[in-house]
C-alpha cells in the first residue's frame, strides 16, 4: 500500500508567500514609453550640432595654441614668454555696443587710431614707414584677467572667423600703413553679431604683417588688443537710447520708456513726444508727468527716466514770455533764468526774491502759450564770482560792477532783439522802448 501524499507535496502550500505578479502591460503605457524615448531622441539630435561645435572650437584652439610650440627648443619658448619693450596700442577707446553695418568708431565718432610704443630700454627703436597692420577679430575672453602680455602663439589663437557660410566678421579697411609710429583707422564695420561665442563679447586686435617688416632681428612687437564690447544686429540701433539724450529727441529714447510702449502711448495721448515737452512738464508740474505714466512705471523706473532726462544737453537757446509789466526769459525746458518786472531786474541769482507761487503762475502762464513765445540764441550765464579768501572788499566791489554790466548788457540784447524783430506792442501793455534799469 502505497504512504499517502501530503497536501504541500501536490499542492501550492497556502502557508509559502505569493509571488509577485508582473504588471500587465496596457496600450496606454507602451505609447508613453514610446513617446519619451522619441523626445529623449529628438533632444539629443538637436543638442548633438551645438555640443560638436563647442568641442570642435575648444579642441582647433587648443591644438593651435600648442602645436607650434611643440618643435621649439625650450629656450625660445622661454624667450617668446618674455614681456616685449615695443607693443602696439589703440590711441583712443570703443564703445561698449557697436551694431552690424556701422562705422567702427570710438566713443566720441572719431576714427580709431593705432600707434606703437617703445620701451624705455630700447630708446633708439624707429618703426620703418613701410610696416603694414592687420586689423583682426579677437575673442571677448582675451587677455582677461590681470594678464597684461601673450605670445603671438596665443594671439593668433584667439582670432575668431566668421561663422560657416556666414561673410567674413570685418568688412572695409584691414590692412593700414604705420607711418610715424601711428596710423589712422579706415572705414570697417561688422557684419555679424557676437552672440554666438561662449564670451558674448569681441575685441579688435591689431599685428604686424607677416613679411612688412624687414629687420628680422628686431625685437616683436606686441600686439593690440580693444576692451571688449558687444555686437549686436543693426535693426537693435532703431532702438537704442542716446546718453546724453537731445531736446529734439522722440521720448522714447529715454530710459525705461520703450518704443511704442505702454509709456510711449500714454505720453503720446497727452502731445508729449519729445525729450523737451518731457522736461517741460516735469519742470511746471511733476505730479502730473507721473499720473500719466501710471502705477505700471514704478519709483524706481521713475527716478531712472527722470535722472535720464536731466542729462540733455539745453543749448543756449532761450525763450521770452511778454505779460503786463512783466518780461521772462526762459530756457528750453521752461525753467526761469531771468525775470523784469515793474521795471526791477532779476538774474538767475535774484530769483528768490520773487514769491516762488507767483513766479511758478508765471511759469505756467509761458507753459500755456509756448508756441506764441519768441526764441532766440543768447547767452546768459552769470560771470562767476572772484572773490577768494581775503582778498579785500575792494574785489567784492568790482565783482558786484561785473554783475551789473553783464545784467544790462542781457537786458540791451534782449531789447535790441525786439526791436529788431519789430514786434507790436505799445506802453501800455507792456514796458516801453525807454526802459529803467533798478539794480536795487
């Protein structure tokens, strides 16, 4: 008779712990799976082209920099470490924004210059009339730092070239002639923004031709390096603000008040479209400049356009507002520089004679009727006072005479300049051609 089997011998026993079944797999999940590795795909085809060149760009560089050093002795590579007594500079300086298609000038419009220097221990070095400069494109990240002299090795190294199927980065006059140890740079412009390189940046730089210089036992002569500065696209020139801003200026130029901005449309809603309307009602009245701009224009944003603004350049042109005994000159953003009224002369000094509510009612008055104004070019500073330490009353007296030439000489040009406008006005309503000068 055959033992009995037992139950755990045939049967799962229930006392064993279950496996864990797998997952079912549903449609749903098998098209995500499918979907992130196609985006995981496609990211890594679209990251593949920049990180090629990045590398390609590090890797050229590298093997630039180090490969012609390699058949060197060692002796020359510590020879061409070696600070040079006669280096290459640019006379003048750059602006920190240069745009495509423009001229390359310094920061004043003037064309840039490039001369050489020789150092005190080589007193006898001449630069020959024949030696030829080549104006090159260099790298932002170039000689940053504290580092104050290279190799050639390392200079050449860093010149960037244009993009592939890109024009060259400098389009004009490259080459130039040293004569007299300077040279006069010519027309050049660039033709692509620098936003692609890792620095943002560029620099020009400046080298002697290979071959231009025909004593080869000269010592090299550094090379010249600008600070570095920003490219960017033409079309960012249409926007760009002006420092200092001009009176004739759009208000757009100003800080913080982009073109056709809310800002923009809003001070164009109220006729103010210019850099001088702007200061002409901020001089009569603040609060309500800023009403116009909003709460969207913070404090902060305020100050920077106001501060902005005070920057403009006023010329010597000046204004002049005709009331009943009463005779204003005006600069251009409607701020009092003289005042004659019932026969008593004010300079710009005297000012505070006059009740300031009533002199900002004249003010607003000349505000109200600018374009009825009359204008003309003068100038009418106040001569600076003399007086210094104790020099004696006697100066005093002849500083105070000064005055009083200069404030009746302002007043004979402004009467000759009526007269000579022939404007019609009798006695009555105004002050008559036989005028009393009070200084008070």
């Amino acid at each position: 008779m055959s033992p009995k089997r037992l139950f755990c011998e045939t049967e799962p026993c229930l006392e064993q712990p279950l496996e864990k079944r797998r997952p079912r797999l549903t449609f749903a999940s098998i098209i995500g799976d499918v979907v992130m590795v196609n985006s995981q795909n496609h990211l890594l085809k679209a990251l593949e082209p920049l990180l090629r060149r990045v590398v390609n760009e590090e890797v050229d560089r590298c093997l630039l920099r180090y490969s012609r050093l390699l058949p060197r002795a060692s002796s020359l590579r510590i020879q061409a470490l070696e600070p040079s007594s006669f280096l290459l500079y640019f006379v003048n300086n750059l602006p920190s924004t240069i745009f495509t298609g423009s001229k390359i000038t310094d920061v004043e419009s003037q064309p840039l210059r490039i001369a050489v220097e020789a150092g005190a221990d080589n007193p006898a070095f001449q630069v020959y009339s024949a030696m030829k400069i080549e104006i090159v494109v260099l790298d932002g990240d170039f000689a940053s730092g504290d580092k104050q002299d290279w190799t050639a090795e390392e200079f050449n190294a860093s010149i960037v070239k244009e993009r592939s199927g890109k024009r060259p980065l400098l389009h004009g006059e490259m080459n130039i002639t040293l004569r007299d140890r300077a040279a006069t740079i010519g027309d050049i412009e660039f033709t692509d923004n620098s936003s692609w390189i890792r620095s943002r940046k560029f620099r020009l730089g400046a080298r002697i031709v290979d071959g231009s210089d025909s004593d080869k036992n000269r010592p090299r002569i550094r090379e010249a390096i600008t600070e570095p500065f920003v490219v960017k696209d033409h079309r960012g020139e249409l926007y760009k603000k002006h420092y200092p801003p001009m009176l004739h200026d759009e208000v757009w130029r100003l800080e913080k008040i982009g073109k056709e901005g809310v800002f923009h449309k809003k001070l164009s809603n109220y006729n103010i479209k210019t850099v001088q309307e702007f200061l002409k009602l901020f001089t009569i009245d603040p609060q309500k400049l800023r009403r116009i701009l909003g709460v969207g224009m913070s404090e902060r944003m305020w100050k920077a356009t106001v501060k902005h603004a005070q920057t403009c350049e006023l010329g010597n042109k000046v204004y002049m507002f005709r009331a009943h005994n009463v005779l204003l000159i005006l600069n251009p953003i409607c701020e009092v520089v003289r005042a004659m009224i019932d026969d008593q002369i004010y300079s710009s000094q005297d000012l505070h004679n006059i009740p300031p509510e009533y002199l900002m009612n004249l003010s607003r008055q000349a505000f109200d009727n600018w374009h009825s104004l009359q204008d003309f070019e003068g100038n009418f500073r106040e001569p600076p006072l003399i007086t210094q330490g104790n020099e004696g009353v006697g100066n005093e007296e002849d500083n105070d005479l000064m005055v009083k030439k200069s404030l009746f000489r302002s007043c004979e040009l402004m009467r000759e300049e009526v007269e000579f406008r022939d404007w019609n006005f009798n006695s009555d309503q105004f002050i008559s051609t036989s005028i009393h000068y009070n200084y008070g």
